[in-house]
C-alpha cells in the first residue's frame, strides 16, 4: 500500500500463481474497503471527540475548577444524616441518602476549587462528627471534624 503524488492510496497486490484475475479483484476491493473503514472509524472518533469537548466548553458542562466527591457514613439505625462543611460555607446542610444495600449514607458533592476543607456529619439533627473518616480533628467545642484534601 502506497500514496501517490495527489495522496491517494493505491493498494498494489501481487498475484500468486494459479490464482484467477477475478478472485484477486474481490480480495482488492475487500482489503480496501477495510482499509477505507479504518480510516473512517479514526477521522470519526475524531470528529466526535472534537464536538464533544466543544459542547462542553461552549455549554459549560464541566466546570473548569470543580470536583465530584462521595461522602459515606456508616447506617447504625440513625433516621436522617446530612452533611455540612467548608466546601459551602457552612451555609447549608447537605441530605444525604440512605443506601440499603450497601447499608451507608452517601452524598456525591461539587467541591469547588482545591484545597483542604472540613465537614461534619449531622446525625438526627444532634450529633455532630466526622464519622470514619481518615484524617479528622476536634474543634473549639470538641466536635470531630473530617478533613479532605483536593
């Protein structure tokens, strides 16, 4: 397989001996249709890849300094757990869903920009803590706070 001078592939084919012309002309248009194929499927990848990352800059789809995390706590029987914690501002408190078959409530949260930020779990509306998390610390009133670093 060659390019000529205008860029065209020519598919040049020896032809064995004992092998009718016929024959050898349905395996040429085979091989160049799978040739033809490929480089179609690869200019089309291309073009997908193109308009799926013009989509998401012109829509903003994906906010450019973002981050989806997952907070779990462990189910003990507890009625209603949320999450609050730096990443909004300690303004509002996150609901959290309660997942039965794997037995935890999980938050998936948008976390803005890098950084370490704390958070608390709310339990029942009383208690305040960080649950299992890894890195956790006390506060001023001797709450548990978790800590992440993005």
């Amino acid at each position: 397989m060659k390019k000529d001078n205008t860029g065209d592939i020519r598919l040049t084919v020896l032809v064995p001996e004992g092998i009718e012309q016929r024959t050898m002309d349905v395996i040429r248009k085979r091989v160049a249709a799978r040739i033809l194929l490929r480089n179609m499927m690869r200019y089309a990848a291309g073009a997908v890849m193109a308009l799926a990352v013009t989509f998401t800059v012109w829509f903003g789809v994906l906010p450019h300094n973002s981050t989806k995390i997952v907070l779990i706590y462990a189910f003990h029987g507890e009625k209603k757990v949320e999450v609050a914690g730096s990443f909004n501002g300690w303004d509002e408190r996150i609901a959290m869903k309660h997942d039965v078959k794997n037995d935890v409530w999980s938050a998936e949260i948008t976390v803005e920009g890098k950084g370490v930020f704390e958070y608390q779990f709310i339990v029942d509306d009383v208690i305040y803590t960080a649950g299992q998390a890894e890195y956790k610390v006390k506060d001023e009133q001797g709450n548990e706070v978790g800590i992440m670093s993005l």
